[in-house]
C-alpha cells in the first residue's frame, strides 16, 4: 500500500472506533503458498497439512489465522504500539486447502482497565460451504503510553466494573 | 514436531481423567524465530516493530523487544493436535491470556493438566465429551508467561 493511501486511514484509537463496529472483512485463498509460509513462520509441520489427512483432504493448521485479526484491521487503519493481551480460538472445522473462506471482525466491546484503554474483538471465518469454520478473539491493550483521562468508557457493562 | 522442540510421548486423549498431566514441549523463542515469524507475518519482508527493535519497543513503553504473544500459541495448538488429532482441528478451543512480556532468547515449557472432562451435550461438541485442559506457557526462570484452558473433543 502506499503511504498516501495508508495516511487516509483513520489511527486506531479510542476515538475511532466502536462497539459494534466492523474493522474490516475480506475473502482468502488457503493457497499452499499460504500455509507453508505460516509453517514456516511457526516452524511446524505435519503431513495433514501438505499430503492427505483423516478429514479426507490436506487442511490448513488450526493457526493458520493466527495474524489475520491485526491485518484485517492494518488494511483499515493506521496501528502502533497496541499489546496483544488475551486471545481465544474455536476451531468448528478444517480449512481445506486451496478453500476461499470469508473473514469479517468486529469490535465488541471497549473498556477501561486499569487505566488503559482495552479493545476486544472477534473475527468469524466462514467457508465456501457458508458454515463456520473458527472464531477467533482479540483483546488488546490499545497503548502503552497514553493517560487514563484519554480512555473515556464506551461500554456500559465495563463502565460498571470499573466503579 | 520440529528441531527446536522437544516431546515426551502423549497418552491416549480418551483416556485422559481430571488431575492427569500431559507431557509438555519446550520450545526456544530466540530472535532467530521472532524474526522468521515477524517475516511471515510481514508479508516475507523484514520490519522494524516492537518485536524485532529495542527502540521501537521502548517508544511504545516497553523496556526492550518482546516476541508476540499469540506466536507460541501455535505451539500450544499443534501439541492439542498430537493429542486430540481430529477432535482438536474440530472442536478444539484455546483461551489464554498473555500475562508477562516473551523476550529474545526465552525457553518456554507448555504444562498442560486435565481439569474436567464434559459429557456430550453439555458444553462438549456433538458427538463426543469435552476434555478441558488447563494450560501455561513457564519461561526457563519459572516465571508463567501465558496462562488459560484449552480443549479438544474425544469418542467424537
């Protein structure tokens, strides 16, 4: 992307974004290119992933998502210096390789916790078939440097722990 | 299973009851496997982030480079996979919190031990009952640096 287009994006602050809000979404090819540069990058490997497996086919890694949280929203805002916190991960079925999945994230929730701004969202990933094949959830810290004044509560729910 | 971890033999995931413990994996994080993980996730280039650079690092609070946290959850999802086979890349769940920083160089040990095992339809996935494991990250000075459970189904 160039910078041009990158300084059109809005920053990923507080101020930028909702509950509710979707980040982003897009359509992927689990090309094998794809899952052997996660390989690779995770240094794993398991003949599932690349010859054959009991689900009938070669399948992605149930990581094989692992970064597309933080792309999906890099493709729709200018980030920095946000700390992953808590991640989870559901795994309805395998990938097929060589499969188009849909990938959309939205944030859910927004809250104040110990003085710092804190962002939860969720990314659904769902196959050519329409069904689902994993979920994956981010909280991050949205920065390390800012002040409590700056993190005004968005979340109702939240807002009430913090009292 | 690669050169860079080391693995006792698994027991059977069926047979698995409360309290037992699962042999764990050691596995290095040096800048080595940062840089090659920041290379994947940067698209096959080499960045310069709070992962990879002391200083970018301490502009965003940090006291030096930290390894992501979510990196060695591979890890922990491939050991779920030598243990649970289909009934993790099916069903399997993974909630960790990263609860100390991962530096440059840290020797991580996956302790996971069996903390309820749900009957089907009762949290489980169809079909099958539930093995719920509590799971840590501890680095070479015993410290627990990601914490949570993970599961994955069994008699699926």
């Amino acid at each position: 992307m160039s910078s041009d287009m990158n300084s059109e994006k809005p920053e990923f602050n507080w101020g930028s974004i909702e509950v509710g809000m979707v980040a982003g979404e897009r359509e992927i090819t689990l090309t094998p290119e794809r899952v052997a540069a996660h390989l690779e990058g995770v240094e794993a490997g398991r003949d599932w992933y690349e010859t054959g497996s009991p689900f009938g086919a070669p399948i992605a890694p149930p990581m094989i998502f692992i970064n597309d949280v933080l792309e999906i929203i890099d493709e729709n805002f200018r980030r920095f210096g946000t700390i992953h916190a808590k991640s989870g991960y559901r795994f309805h079925r395998p990938a097929r390789i060589g499969e188009r999945v849909h990938q959309k994230v939205v944030f859910k929730d927004l809250y104040v916790k110990r003085g710092k701004g804190w962002m939860m969202c969720e990314m659904t990933v769902t196959g050519e078939d329409g069904e689902p094949v994993a979920t994956y959830l981010h909280t991050s810290v949205l920065s390390l440097t800012r002040k409590q004044s700056e993190f005004e509560p968005k979340s109702a729910l939240k807002q009430e722990e913090e009292k | 299973m690669t050169a860079n971890d080391s693995r006792g033999s698994l027991p059977s995931a069926g047979g698995l009851a409360p309290g037992d413990k699962i042999p764990g994996i050691d596995r290095k994080i040096g800048r080595e496997q940062i840089l090659k993980y920041n290379r994947y996730v940067s698209g096959g280039k080499d960045t310069l982030n709070i992962h990879t650079d002391d200083e970018t690092a301490r502009r965003a609070g940090l006291p030096r480079a930290i390894a992501t946290g979510r990196h060695p959850v591979s890890f922990i999802s491939e050991h779920l996979v030598d243990l649970f086979g289909m009934g993790f890349c099916a069903g399997g769940e993974i909630d960790v919190a990263f609860v100390k920083p991962i530096f440059p160089g840290d020797i991580l040990t996956l302790t996971a031990e069996v903390r309820e095992i749900l009957p089907p339809g009762d949290g489980a996935g169809v079909g099958g009952r539930r093995v719920v494991l509590d799971v840590a990250l501890v680095n070479q000075e015993g410290i627990t640096v990601t914490v949570g459970t993970a599961s994955g189904l069994v008699d699926a």
